[in-house]
C-alpha cells in the first residue's frame, strides 16, 4: 500500500521538531561539544531528506512546492555519504536557517491538503 504524501510532510514536521527540540538552549559550541546531540540532530535530517525523497518520487507536484527541499536531499546526502566534510557550523547554520522554513512550508502544505481532504 502506497503511502499518503501527507505522511511524508508529517515526518518532515515531526523530525524538524525533534532537531529543536535536541538543540533548544544550547549554542554552536554546546552542540559541537556533544556527540549524542549532533548524532541525534543528523538522523532526523537524514529522516527529513529521506522523506522528501519519497515525496518526490510519489507526488512531483506537492514536492515541487516545497523550494527548499532539493537542498536538503542534497545536506542529507552530504551527512551520510561525506560525514568527514561536514562541519558543525555548517549543521548548525542549517538548523537556523534553513529548517524553519522547510517546516513552515511543509506545516503550511500539510493543512492545505488536510483541508482538501480530511
């Protein structure tokens, strides 16, 4: 059974909130000083990239809606193939700028579709 796009948003929403909540409180230097929080923070990224991956293949057009979602597949991709070229600066910028957005708009595109169809 295929699965519903509104799922893949939902993971996107919901390891979003995982990675502010892992970092709430702390700076740069108190995640790169913490191994267990930058693994934790580099799953949900990787279950974000996944997931936007599988919306991508399963509804183009929903995908399409989302701007920053090629870059994020491509920061997924980064974290699990070129781990050793990544630095914390780089997640940590991704954190703050990046990540709001991504779930603003994926927030945004889950209600419209909920409204569509409950």
């Amino acid at each position: 059974m295929r699965r519903d796009p509104r799922a893949f948003l939902n993971d996107v929403i919901e390891a979003g909130s995982a990675i502010v909540e892992a970092v709430d409180g702390i700076s740069l230097d108190g995640y790169s000083q913490s191994r267990l929080i930058r693994s934790s923070v580099e799953r949900e990224f990787t279950i974000i990239g996944e997931a936007l991956t599988q919306l991508a293949q399963r509804d183009r057009a929903l995908f399409e809606q989302i701007e920053e979602a090629p870059q994020i597949i491509a920061f997924r991709n980064k974290l699990a193939h070129e781990y050793t070229k990544i630095s914390n600066a780089l997640v940590w910028g991704v954190i703050e700028t990046n990540l709001p957005v991504l779930m603003k708009r994926c927030s945004h595109l889950l209600n419209q579709l909920d409204e569509r169809c409950p």
